[in-house]
C-alpha cells in the first residue's frame, strides 16, 4: 500500500505551482479542481459538499495549505484504496508543477523522464517541508542510475560535485532534474540508454518492480511448458504474454507460508526452481544458473520480509538509511556537545594557566618592587646608620676635648696646691721664726689661723672639684658604652634584614622556577591538543571510508575535522585525563 506521505508530496508539489505569488495560498476554486482530479485519479467519490462545508469560515478568496492539507488527508487519502494507478495520480500533480520549474529543452532528457525523475525524488526525500533531497540519497539515485547503464562508479567526479556544492547538503527536484538531465555523471552516454536506465530505477523504486525477465513456466493443466515474462514485485509474482505488459497471465501471490527451493533438471529442462503456495506449486526454468539464483534470491528476499512484516526491500533500506542519518545526526550532536564542553573546560583551563601566569607576573613585579623598597630602606638604614656614627664620633671628640680641659684645669689646681705646700713651708719657717722673735708671737699666731682656715676651705673646694671630675669621668664612660651597644644593636638589624633580603630573592627565584614548569606544561598540553588534531583528522578520514555519514560542512572541533564513536571520545577522554593527573603531581 501506497505510504500517505508520499502521496502527500506529490500534492504538496501541485499546490506550491498553484502558489503563484509564494504566500501560501490558492484560491478556492482552483483547488476545487485539484480536489476533483484527485479523486478522479485515485477512484474516490468526490464529495463537494464536504468541500464546501470545510471551508465554510473561508467561503471566498485564496486559502492555506493550513486548511488544505487537514482536507486532503481527511476527505481523499482516508478513503485511499490500493487498486488506483499511482503513476497517473503523479503525472496529475507534475502537470501542474513541471512547466514552470523546468525547460526540458536544455536536458538531454524527454519530459517523461523528467517526470520519472520527479517521482524517485518524491519516494527519496525527506518527510519535511519544503522538499529536498540529501546529498547521501543523491548519490544513491545516481549509483543505482549507473549500475543500471552498465557504468562504472566514479568516486573522485562525486567528490569533485560536492566541492562545487560548497556548504549545501541537499538538493530540490528540479536541480535533481538538471543534474541527471544535463549528463553530468553519464558523460557520453546516449539518450536512449539514460532513459532505459532511468526507467529502471523508477521501475524498482517508484512501481515496486524488484526483477523482471522471461523464464519457462510448467502449466498446471496440460503440463507444457511456456515462455512467459515474470515481474516480481514484493507480495506477488506475476507473468505475462510479453514484456509490454498488455496480456496478464496470472499471479503467484507470496505470503509468509511460501517457499522457494532449487530443483534438478528434468524434461529436458535446465536451471529449474519450484515455488510452493497453499493450494499449489509453480515449477520454472530459469535462462542460466546465474539468473536462477538471482530469482530464487530475489524471491525468498520478498518471502522473508513478509514474514517479518516488512515492507519492499528498497524502501526498507530507505527507512534503514534515514534511521542511518538519523543516528549520526544525534551522535554528531551529541559529539559536538561533547566537544563544546572540552572546549569549554580547555578555555576555562586556559584562562586558569593565563590568570596563574599573570598573578605570577604580579608577583614577580612585587617581588622587585619589595627588592628595590628594601634596597632603598637598606641604604636609607646604612645612611642613618653612617650619620649616628659621625654624630657619636664628634661627641666622643667633645668629650675628649672636655676631658683634656679638665685635665688642664686639674693640673693648674694641683700646681696651686703645690703652690700652697711650699707656702705653707714658708709659713712654718716664719712660725719657727716668730717663735724666736717674742713680740710678734700673737701677731703671727693670727695670722697663722687665718692661713689655716683659707687652707682648710681650699681643700674642701679642691675635693669638691675632684669628685666632680670623677663622676664627670664616669658619666662619659657609660655614654661610651651605651653608643657602643647601639652600634651593636643597629649591626644587628642590619644583619636581620640582609637575612630577609636573601629570603625574599629565594622565594623570588622559587616563584620563577613554578613559572616555568607551568609553561613547560602549558606548552606539552598544547603540543598533545595538536597531536589529538592530527589523529582525529586521520580518524575522520578512516571512518568516512569505510561508511557513508553527514556530506555536510565539516565542523572544527578542538581536535579538527572529526568524526568519531562515543567509545574513542571517552578513550580520549581518558587519556587526557591521565596526562592531567601526571602532570598535576609533577607540578
């Protein structure tokens, strides 16, 4: 049975060349006509009533495809039975379209090729609107095109089609048209064997014609044998006078108690295989070994899909190809998820290593900023220092000056004492003499009195005296020795910050060797990034040789062109993992 949106493409064709102005509208009448038609074509009824009754919101002027297409599956193809000419229903809709699409003067096609090229276009493309075809079912039309001309396949003329695509992945009908039109692949090829080729394929593909040829039949009444020309299609294999078609003989229908077997020659007849119904057997005798095998293959093919309630083999493989596409698509996607996030922890690792390196940087400024802060503190330290020594030597000049003045003055009072000691002999020789001389007696005595008080009170201000040089002796020596210990102490400190001075440069070197191991490793992850590039690319390469996968425009990943597994990204995660966790260690 007829899939309804295949049916449904072929309309939607018809109601865009109805579309004149490209708004999405046609008028009524117009598609009442269509409607008529194609219930004409496809043997329904055609109910204007329920036309007129569907449109009864929108009675005049253009309307959407919103409110024809609901009409169209509800009104037409619900009640779509088997039996109606699926090619005629399409020749219906690609008299609308084709005219204004194309101009079959310029292809080395007839337009009833052109129509048969539409309808492989219809069965191939996708199931969303507007209509394309992807350029991986391009390639299949145009394999089985070749295979059906007896041409070899050229891989390096495809290869060069896409580059000239650019980035377009998919093509629409009338550029299917041109490009198998213009014999752009089939070069030198006639015209009468490209539209024996197209033929075939939209024999197979569109009329469900999987073989077809003429083989002997044994018939079941007078036991003679026959020649009839056989067409196979997925649920019945029916024969016919000749191959024109104009005169059925009957059918073998296939269901799933079928069965096909191989049998010895016999009667004279070669290559022979029976096919065993319910009610009865078929024998027949196939040209050669070679197309008996094909038969009996081709036949079981149809037997084994109805068992498992399959549809024909090429559109199994067209829903198998899709699901095909459709798979990579999510793994493409989810790949490219996948590699968005690497790219992510990679820049976020990135911006890591550039803020260490900066903070690094910073530190590094600080550190000589600290450097030349104590270099100068130091000199500022040894200039204060230098200035207290020269202050502490001219005080220990001043002091030495006084001390030499006191000496001086004590030296002239010890001069005035001895001074007095020899007065005071001159005194005892003027007593002994008053002594002799009696008259002067009392005189002298007096005087002698008064010399002693003088003397008495000139010893108490020379003792005086002497203490206050002593202790002014001994005031200078413990100032002496508090200079000496603020030297020492101030020699100290020095020591102290020379000490910090040295710790700082060490850490400072410190920071600078982590610095460079960080860049070492900033450069080994860079250096791996561009080894994973290389491989992934390899491994692009190798994986699109061995299975067909999205023609589209490559995306750039942090690895490059790829296209690989779950199993190899997560290896690769892994393996990049591992060479952080060493390289975190090291560090």
């Amino acid at each position: 049975m007829w899939l309804r949106e295949e049916l449904l493409k072929a309309i939607w064709h018809a109601f865009t060349a109805l579309d004149l102005d490209h708004r999405g509208k046609v008028p009524k009448s117009q598609l009442k006509v269509l409607s008529y038609n194609l219930c004409t074509v496809m043997r329904i009824p055609h109910d204007p009533v329920a036309f007129e009754r569907h449109f009864k919101d929108d009675d005049k002027g253009p309307l959407s495809n919103e409110g024809y297409m609901p009409y169209v599956n509800r009104f037409i193809l619900d009640k779509v039975q088997e039996d109606f000419d699926v090619v005629e229903f399409y020749r219906v809709c690609w008299t609308l379209c084709y005219k204004a699409n194309i101009h079959t003067h310029r292809l080395l096609i007839s337009d009833n090729d052109a129509f048969k090229v539409w309808g492989i276009f219809n069965f191939l493309s996708e199931d969303k609107y507007p209509l394309v075809i992807v350029i991986e079912e391009v390639e299949y039309i145009l394999r089985k095109l070749m295979e059906a001309m007896g041409i070899g396949w050229s891989e390096e003329k495809f290869a060069d089609y896409k580059l000239q695509m650019n980035t377009k992945s998919c093509l629409t009908t009338w550029e299917l048209i041109e490009l198998v039109g213009l014999n752009y692949f089939s070069h030198g090829v006639d015209r009468k064997t490209l539209s024996m080729g197209i033929n075939e394929v939209f024999t197979e593909l569109i009329l469900d014609v999987l073989k077809q040829g003429y083989m002997i039949k044994k018939g079941h009444r007078r036991k003679n044998w026959t020649e009839r020309w056989f067409v196979l299609r997925p649920t019945s294999l029916s024969y016919y006078v000749s191959e024109d078609l104009m005169e059925k003989k009957g059918d073998i229908t296939l269901d799933q108690s079928c069965c096909v077997e191989s049998l010895l020659d016999k009667d004279g007849k070669k290559c022979l295989f029976i096919i065993k119904c319910t009610d009865k057997s078929f024998e027949i005798s196939a040209p050669d070994k070679k197309k008996k095998q094909e038969w009996i293959q081709a036949i079981q093919t149809c037997i084994q899909l109805l068992r498992l309630g399959l549809l024909s083999p090429h559109r199994e493989a067209r829903l198998r190809r899709r699901e095909l596409r459709q798979r990579q698509q999510v793994e493409e996607e989810d790949l490219a998820e996948r590699m968005k996030k690497l790219q992510a922890a990679n820049e976020n690792k990135q911006r890591q290593l550039e803020e260490m390196r900066m903070k690094m940087e910073e530190a590094a400024a600080k550190a000589t900023l600290e450097e030349l802060r104590r270099n100068k503190a130091q000199l500022d330290l040894q200039d204060r220092y230098r200035l207290d020594l020269e202050r502490e030597k001219m005080v220990r000049q001043q002091m030495e000056e006084q001390v030499a003045q006191k000496s001086s003055e004590l030296e002239q009072y010890l001069q005035r004492v001895q001074e007095l000691e020899d007065m005071y002999h001159r005194l005892e020789e003027a007593l002994e003499d008053e002594r002799q001389a009696k008259q002067d007696e009392e005189a002298m005595r007096k005087l002698q009195a008064r010399l002693l008080a003088e003397e008495a009170a000139k010893r108490a201000e020379l003792e005086q005296i002497h203490l206050q040089q002593q202790r002014a002796l001994s005031q200078t020596q413990a100032e002496k020795q508090e200079l000496m210990e603020d030297q020492l102490a101030k020699e100290r400190d020095l020591q102290v910050a020379m000490q910090q001075l040295e710790r700082l440069e060490k850490e400072r070197q410190g920071a600078r060797e982590q610095y460079e191991v960080v860049s070492r490793k900033l450069e080994r992850a860079a250096n791996k990034t561009k080894t994973w590039k290389d491989k992934v690319a390899n491994h692009e390469g190798l994986v699109r040789l061995i299975q067909p996968g999205h023609k589209g425009p490559q995306r750039i990943t942090n690895w490059g062109p790829a296209s690989f597994t779950d199993i190899e990204l997560e290896m690769r995660k892994k393996s990049w993992q591992d060479s952080k966790n060493q390289g975190a260690p090291t560090q």
